[in-house]
C-alpha cells in the first residue's frame, strides 16, 4: 500500500515575518500574474495581478471562495449578477456557480477558497 503525501505549500517570505500583501505580486504588461501564499488541503490563499483588459473567462469550481480587493477595480460575475468591487471591497463567490473576472483597470486580489 503506498501512501500519498498531503499537498501543503507555504510563501517561505510570509513565514514568521511581516508582508504587505500588495507588495508581495507585481503587476506584468498584458498578463495575470499569481503567487500561491498557503496551499494546504482544506484550502488554499492565492494572490493575483490582474493588468487592464485581463480576465478569466466564466469557470465553476465546487468550493467557496472569498475575494478581497487589495488594489483597484474589479468586475466579477457571479451567477449571471455583475459585480464592481473596489480597493478593501470583499464578496464570496459560491462553490457550483459559475463565475468570471475581468479588469477595466489594474487591481490585485487576494482569492482564499475554502475546500470543505
């Protein structure tokens, strides 16, 4: 019988020391840029860089997710319902529903999504 290891990354920088999350993703010319802080198996916390015109086409995941704004504008879909989420906004994005993310304008994002 061969055992499995658990999945578990850690951002070694966050590590017993104090990070300013926007400091932590740089934003790069036409891309998405993301940097897993915590990946664990009941969940994981992944910050994004999204520059201007980006987006992530409409996708489902069967876990919950809680976005924060930490820099700029967002336009999330949920379900069909747009949503603009600005700098310290935050909104949960339900596990099964299908949802999509677009920059009118540079923003980061912290995406913590919880698998239970």
């Amino acid at each position: 019988m061969t055992k499995t290891k658990a999945k578990s990354s850690v951002l070694q920088a966050c590590v017993g020391n104090s990070q300013t999350l926007t400091d932590l993703v740089e934003y790069a010319t036409d891309s998405i840029v993301s940097k897993t802080i915590l990946d664990k198996q009941a969940g994981t916390i992944t910050l994004f860089a999204f520059d201007k015109g980006q987006k992530l086409s409409e996708h489902t995941t069967p876990y919950d997710a809680l976005v924060q704004i930490l820099d700029g504008k967002a336009r999330l879909t949920i379900g069909g319902r747009q949503n603009n989420i600005s700098t310290g906004g935050i909104i949960i994005m339900p596990g099964n529903v299908p949802h999509a993310v677009e920059a009118d304008e540079k923003f980061k994002m912290l995406l913590t999504m919880i698998r239970a």
